[in-house]
C-alpha cells in the first residue's frame, strides 16, 4: 500500500492568539462550530495509525535524548520505535499490561511497577547514556539498564523513527524482539529529541489531532489531504445507496468519490451546500440540496444519496430532491477505489467539482448496505481519528 506524505501535520491551520493557545483559522472554517485542539498532540489508533519520521544521523549517533507526554487507557501497544543498523539492537516505548516499557535490544528492558493507562497525561523521558539507559516517568525513576562493556558505542540507531504502528517490513523484527507490533491507542503530545521539537514527520498513515474535552463515536477528517478507502474494487453502476451522519468543521469539501470522469459518482460540500454528482456514460448529472438550517452548527445531520437508472435524489435531514438524467447509459466492468474524505492526488481528479478535503466528523455510513467501520479500515492516509470525534465544540467567532 502507498502512503502519502503530509509536511504540514497538523493539517488544519492554526495560529497562537492572545492567550497562548492554538486556534484554527481559515475561511471556510469561519461559521462552523469547532473542536479545540491540543498543541503539538497525536491521536495514534492502533494497527492503522502512525507517524514515519527521518531524523538527522546526528541526533541518534550520540547519547540520544527523548521526552513526550502520553495519554492513554490500552494495555498493550507500542508508543515508539527505532530499529538499530545491528539486529539485536533498537530503542523502543511500548505498554504492556498498563506499565509503560524501555526496550534496547532482545530482552533488554527497563520499567517501573506503576500502570499508567488510567487515560492521564503522564511524562515520559528516556535516554542512552555511555553504558546505561535511564526511564522517567512523572519523575520517577526506573532502575537504569546496564549494558555490557562496548555496547553502548557499537549500538547505531537508524534514522528512521517510527509513532504508532511501524510499517510491515518491520513485523517479523518486531515478533522476534518480543515487542508489540500495533501501536498503542492513545493522544501523545511534546515529542521531542535531545531538548528540541522533532519536525514535521515524512508520512502520516491515519494520525489525528487530540482534542480537548470529551470524545464520542465517529472518525475525525482534519482535511487537506486526509482520507479513507472504504472499497477497493467497486463498479461504478445505475444503482446504488449512500446512506451518513456528518458534523462538518468547513462548509465545503469532498466527501465520497469513486470512478473516473466518464463513470463516477461524486458526493460533496460547496458553501454549505451538498451535492450529488453522477456519470452512468452518457453525461452526467447532479442533484444538490442547500438546507435550510446550516449544517455548520454542531449538530450531526443525516445524508442520503439514491440513484435508480437514470434518477438520482438526495435528502438532507428532512429535505428531500430528485433529478433526472439521460436516458441512455453506457456500462462498464472497471473497477474502482471507494474515496471517503478527500482523494490521494488532485491533479489525478481534474474534473472533480471542488479541491477541498472534508474537515469534520463522519459516522453511521452505509454504502450499498455495506457497513462502513471506520476503525477497521486499513487504508487510511494523512490526519484522520479513526476511533474518535470531538464531542466539546466552541461558538464560532462573531464576523
């Protein structure tokens, strides 16, 4: 599976205002009520969520330093990973059975008695040193690691780090090591390496924002790039049934796409707006529905999309329309992805009606009575909470 990079995690655009915290601002995103969220925080969500960073061979060559805070109620899973140029070597932060671990090599480990996956922020620092490794957790210190005579300076850590679950050519290493192979679910915030912010990571597979206040059901889709495939080889035909609650954090975006410009449907956001858009192969043609009362206002609202041949309605909450297009049709076998959120490469898509990614929550999908569950997917690419939706939302701000 490809994945794709995103340099400018988190995806949404925040600023510092007055009072020191993080504020999203954008256009779109002006008249909706919003989650606020946590400052240079991660929401990792198990096998399908991690961050791959490349880190300079100077930072990991010499005593390397780490600290972040970890918030988290899974027993098991791994937190970070760094594998070693040698075999039997790594550094690794993984829980098992709530107590939170310091690995450097096969049955090489450290830990203190305390179980920490009570859903708190707890601090972690950790560190090689010489012939020692040292773990603190909200200052309290574990027994140091020993290694033996020559170890510390023939250990070299690779320049790849991985947050969340590494990819799969790490598995078998990882199995052997006795080391967990999914990631841990949980928010992690203030990564940082040898006293410094670590940059931007190289590719985000399914890695959100962590929110302030409580959680409730759902995916979170931060845009600009964040999305899901629900389907892998659909056929686009005259017959199908979308069925979704969405909470929107912009009043435009893509939310559905699958085919290509001669068969497709295409269901989305414009200013507030939610449209259909569909292509049997003989010309397309769309249905929208512009609500009376604004989905921006916090509060889920249902969407259905059906086509029957050549007709095709929407209704949106208790609104409903219907249009109906040509007659003739043009069938095809091709086999297409199932788009949710947004789509990998927009120049791929140039007839696709807006650029926008979705920001908001998504749940209760169904397509063509298919139950989406939005955790158990496995493709999944850029910020997307997979598990979680915000539930505490701020006003939006007087224009």
């Amino acid at each position: 599976m490809t994945t794709t990079a995103f340099n400018n995690f988190p995806s949404c655009i925040t600023v510092l205002s007055k009072d020191g915290k993080d504020e999203v601002k954008d256009e779109g995103f002006s008249n909706c009520f919003l989650p606020t969220p946590i400052p240079h925080s991660f929401h990792l969500a198990g096998a399908s969520s991690s961050l791959s960073y490349t880190m300079p061979s100077r930072a990991l060559t010499h005593r390397p330093y780490l600290s972040l805070d970890v918030r988290t109620k899974s027993g098991e899973g791994l937190i970070f990973y760094i594998p070693a140029e040698q075999e039997k070597y790594h550094l690794a932060l993984y829980v098992s059975k709530g107590r939170i671990r310091l690995s450097v090599g096969r049955q090489r480990e450290i830990f203190n008695r305390e179980k920490y996956n009570d859903g708190k922020w707890h601090t972690v620092t950790l560190s090689l040193e010489k012939r020692r490794f040292r773990l603190v957790i909200d200052g309290l210190r574990a027994q140091d690691g020993v290694l033996n005579p020559g170890e510390s300076s023939s250990i070299q850590l690779s320049r790849a780090v991985y947050l969340g679950s590494p990819p799969a050519h790490t598995h078998s290493d990882l199995k052997w090591k006795m080391l967990p192979v999914h990631g841990v679910v949980g928010c992690v915030r203030n990564f940082r390496m040898n006293g410094s912010s670590i940059a931007a990571p190289a590719v985000n597979r399914g890695v959100g924002l962590c929110f302030e206040g409580q959680m409730k059901s759902g995916a979170y889709f931060s845009g600009q790039g964040s999305h899901v495939i629900i389907d892998e080889s659909f056929v686009v035909r005259q017959k199908f049934e979308l069925v979704f609650e969405l909470r929107p954090s912009n009043q435009s975006g893509l939310l559905l796409h699958v085919g290509n410009l001669d068969h497709h449907l295409t269901v989305f956001m414009r200013k507030g707006e939610v449209v259909a858009q569909v292509n049997n192969g003989g010309g397309g043609f769309s249905v929208s529905v512009q609500p009376k009362q604004t989905l921006c206002d916090g509060t889920f609202h249902r969407i259905a999309v059906i086509q029957q041949n050549n007709v095709v309605e929407m209704h949106v909450d208790t609104e409903g329309k219907y249009t109906i297009g040509p007659g003739s049709s043009s069938p095809t076998q091709d086999r297409f992805p199932v788009y949710v959120g947004g789509v990998p490469d927009r120049r791929r898509f140039p007839f696709l009606p807006v650029t926008e990614s979705y920001a908001g929550c998504l749940k209760n999908m169904v397509f063509n009575r298919d139950v989406v569950v939005f955790e158990k997917l496995s493709t999944v690419f850029g910020p997307v909470n997979m598990r979680e939706c915000p539930a505490n939302l701020r006003a939006p701000s007087p224009q």
